[in-house]
C-alpha cells in the first residue's frame, strides 16, 4: 500500500522495500532482492537465490538471531542473510508515517481508497470454518 499510494502510476514496491535497507551498495541490489523475496516467496514459497558470476547464493530470513542485513559464509557457502526484525521495525516507521500523511492530506486518502486490495470473500464452508474457529476463542 505504501507504494501504491505514491504518485506514481506503477505500484513500485521495490522503492519502499529500498527505503528500508542500509544505505550504500545495499540500494545498488535492492531491486534485485525485492524481486528475488516476492516472486520467490509469493510464487514459489521460497526466496529465490541470487546469481552472482554464475553461482547462486541463498537468500536467508530469520527472525532470531542478528536482525541486520549481512552477507554471510556457512555450510552451504556464501548467502544473504536477512533478519527480518529490522525490516519490519523500519517498516512499522514508515506506516506510522503514512498514517500521518493520511490524517491530513486528501489526495493521499484517496489514492489510498483507490489502491486498496480488494477483500477475500469467504464461501459458506470458509466462513462456518471461520466462526468456528472464532468461537474456540471466545469471539
């Protein structure tokens, strides 16, 4: 939504995703790592290695350990390493941002409106499975 909501015509998420890394050589490969954690993760339910003079290096995402954005050497050899922590902190910066940018400006609101995703609507078996598993909560 963030990028969507910019005045740009293209949705360019990879221009919020680079306002999150270190600065530096990290903004030189950011487009590239965007690319690489969305089409992998959304169409392959894994990040998708990056191909560096022909030999691919992982990309890894943890939320224990150090939350930094490092090149790393293991078993498996030379990788990205990714804690996702400082991601989502920077992230949860920039909503808190937005947010604010929302609260007073209306052409911001409605770009916002406009580029909103559109609801998941739930069939008769999704949404009894839903209340049933509200109810198991107390909802």
């Amino acid at each position: 939504m963030l990028a969507a909501c910019g005045n740009h015509k293209d949705r360019l998420g990879e221009k919020v995703f680079a306002d999150l890394l270190p600065t530096g050589e990290w903004q030189v490969l950011a487009n590239r790592i965007y690319g690489a954690l969305r089409d992998g993760l959304a169409h392959g339910f894994d990040t998708k290695h990056l191909l560096v003079d022909g030999k691919e290096h992982q990309i890894y995402l943890s939320v224990r350990g150090d939350q930094e954005i490092k090149v790393i050497r293991n078993i498996r050899g030379v990788g990205l390493y990714i804690g996702i922590g400082s991601l989502a902190e920077t992230l949860c910066d920039k909503i808190d941002e937005f947010e604010a940018i929302l609260e007073h400006d209306e052409d911001a609101r409605g770009r916002f409106l406009r580029a909103r995703q559109p609801t998941a609507g739930l069939n008769t078996n999704e949404v009894a499975a839903w209340h049933t598993l509200a109810a198991a909560k107390g909802f």
